[in-house]
C-alpha cells in the first residue's frame, strides 16, 4: 500500500533534534521550592479549611520562607561571595539564582500580605479581632498597663545608642523596635527595644469575646512612657533580622556532639541574610538600623502590612473548635495489642510497616523502650533513608 503524503513527516524534522539546554531539562531546586511554598499558602485561601486552620497554613509558609533563606539563601550568598564559578543543574550562577529568587520571593510575600488582610476580615466575621492600638478603649490600656508592669517590663531592656552604648547584637528572628527620642534638654536620640522570644507576640484582651493586641502596640500605647519617661517620640519602627543559619556538617568529626555545639553557637550569630522593616519605620531609622547592623541593600525589605507572620499562629486557641478541624487520633497497630504490647513478638509474626500520621509514633517509642530493657540487644541502629541522587 502506498504511503500518504500526510503520513509523510516534514523534511525538518528529520533532521536531529537539538540538544535541550539545562534550563529546559531541569527545574531550579530554589524556585521549586519556592513553588512548593506557593501550595503552602494556596491552602491559607483555601475556602474548604475551617478559618483557623487557613491561620496555620499562612503561619507555615512564612515560617517556611525563613527557613528557607536562613539556610537555602544564606549558602548561595556564600557561594556568590567565594567567587567559585559554580552552576546549579538548570546552569544559573549563585548570583543568577539570588535574583531570581528575590523577584519570586517578593510576589510570594506580597501575596501572604494580601492573605492575611482577606483572613482578618473573616476573622472579624467570627468575632476574632484584633484592635489597632489606637482603638483600645479605657479599659484595656488600664488592663494592659498593668499586664506591662507585671510581666513585660521585667524582660524588655531599653537600650539608647550613643557613644558610651553602642548599637546591640540583634539576635536571628528577633523582632525589635527602634525609635527616635527627645529630651527634655532638646537633644535627640535613637534607642532600642529588643521582644525576647518568651514574649507573646499576640495578648488576649479580657473579656467574653477573642480580641487579640499585638505586642508592639501595647509598646506604643503604653510602653515607651514607662521605658522612657520624660522623652517624647519623633518617631518609631519595627523590623526583624534573619541570620545566616546553615550548618556544614564534617561526616567525619571526632565527636559530633561538640561539632553541634560549636556550630549551633555560630548559628546563632551568623551574618544578616535579610532585614525586613515595617512600611511606617521613618527612613533615617531605617538608615540608622542599616548601616549599625552592616546589612547589604538588596537584603533590606520594608514591607507594607505585618512584619513576622509566622506569629499568627498564635491567634489559634482551643475554645472556638467550630474554626479549627476536627480532632484526629491516630491509631495503634492492632497486632501489636493482640500480641499483649509485645513489639518482638507481633513483628515476628509479621513484619509491620508504620504509617505516620495515621498510625501512632508511641508504637517505636515503645519498641525503643523494649528494646533497651531487653538482654539480647547488644546495639540499637536507627537508619534513616538517604535518596539514591545522593
């Protein structure tokens, strides 16, 4: 039979296909995980999820996206700085590979921005608010200035910046606030107040309803007249630092435990990776801030809306079940109770694959516990997978 012409293919493509370069073979590891941090924050505006819920998945993509340039971030700008001519998979150079990074970046944290002014509303809805401090009425700022004296002031320490106290060490994820002071005597001066951890970033309002106050407006409305009595604010702002956290890790150390110790250590003091302010932060504070903390301009980030969303995670209580899913209890693997507890025995009879979260960790912790409390264990291994690309 003879052959169609249609059957036919085009003389071009007979010719061999060119070789695919490597950004159309592969997908940057970085900007997929930015992607994958995308679907993160997809299920925040996801409508099907109890409200609440939507509040945790926007507190893990931004605790995620720090994460993510404490270490991911933080390595490539140490490649970028060594001058090593190195290429990721797709063929980007470090520097190539920041840039692209800060543009996706930006649209990501614009977009949790958005997110969570759209959560707040329907938070409000529910009868979960949070009041801008200029909204507190008589009786939360006398409720709140003693919640200051009582269990605040104790742990904040005002430090004013001049000669005599230089500027302070801003520990990684601390929020601090910087403002501009004047004396009685007409001088100006630039200060500190540094958050510790321990303290909450969200304080709950007395009262039936869930009202929520964010720390830094209990500062304004009340804090700095006690921190810094006799001076009046020009002006104030909040920003946070992330450091550089990436560990390297000597698969050979002499004694892991101590190589941990001293790396947790440098961690914690690790160099500004990035420095995000708040949009009302005056820019001569922000100036002041930058050149103090020796960060780089294209690590500064002034972002119109909440600084550390992260800590709205917060917000989620137990008293309104109605907003958060149902309570879910994984099980325990039958045959291990049909074998009286007895992990050996029950895996002797059978192997037995775990299934988290579905099924209960309790069960390897129990085995663990049998394990070490049996004679005939000389050693206790455990393993963890390694993919075959590495």
């Amino acid at each position: 039979m003879a052959e169609l012409a249609i059957d036919q293919p085009p003389p071009e493509a007979k010719t061999a296909a060119a070789p695919l370069s490597p950004s159309q073979r592969y997908i940057n590891r970085e900007l997929s995980w930015l992607a994958f941090n995308e679907r993160v924050l997809e299920e925040a505006s996801n409508s099907g999820h109890p409200l609440l819920e939507r509040v945790r998945f926007l507190s893990i993509s931004d605790s995620n996206l720090d994460e993510f340039y404490m270490v991911r971030v933080a390595a490539l700008k140490e490649l970028a700085a060594s001058g090593v001519p190195v290429k990721s998979e797709d063929g980007l150079t470090p520097e190539q590979q920041l840039a692209a990074i800060a543009e996706v970046a930006a649209g990501l944290v614009q977009r949790q921005q958005r997110c969570w002014a759209d959560l707040q509303k329907r938070l409000r809805a529910e009868g979960v608010s949070i009041p801008d401090h200029e909204a507190l009425t008589g009786d939360d700022r006398a409720w709140l200035r003693q919640l200051f004296v009582d269990r605040l002031l104790p742990v904040l320490t005002p430090i004013a910046i001049d000669p005599a106290h230089p500027f302070p060490f801003i520990p990684n994820r601390a929020l601090a606030m910087v403002v501009e002071l004047r004396r009685d005597d007409g001088s100006q001066i630039n200060a500190l107040v540094l958050i510790p951890e321990r303290v909450e970033r969200f304080i709950r309002l007395p009262g039936d309803e869930a009202r929520f106050t964010l720390v830094e407006g209990v500062l304004l409305a009340i804090g700095f007249a006690e921190l810094f009595p006799g001076m009046k604010l020009l002006g104030h702002g909040l920003f946070r630092a992330l450091r550089d956290s990436d560990i390297e890790i000597e698969e050979k150390a002499q004694d892991l435990v101590v190589m941990f110790e001293s790396a947790l250590k440098r961690r914690r003091r690790g160099q500004i990776i990035r420095l995000t302010f708040s949009a009302g932060t005056p820019e001569r504070l922000r100036e002041f801030v930058i050149e103090q903390t020796g960060t780089q301009p294209q690590d500064v980030v002034v972002l119109d809306g909440m600084v550390a969303l992260s800590d709205v995670r917060q917000l989620i209580t137990s008293d309104r079940p109605d907003l958060l899913f149902p309570p879910f209890a994984p099980r325990f693997p039958e045959r291990i109770k049909d074998y009286g507890g007895d992990c050996f025995a029950a895996i002797r009879a059978k192997d037995i694959l775990v299934h988290h979260p579905y099924e209960s960790f309790d069960v390897v912790v129990q085995f663990i516990r049998q394990a070490a409390d049996d004679p005939n264990v000389i050693a206790i291994c455990l393993h963890r997978g390694i993919p075959l690309s590495s």
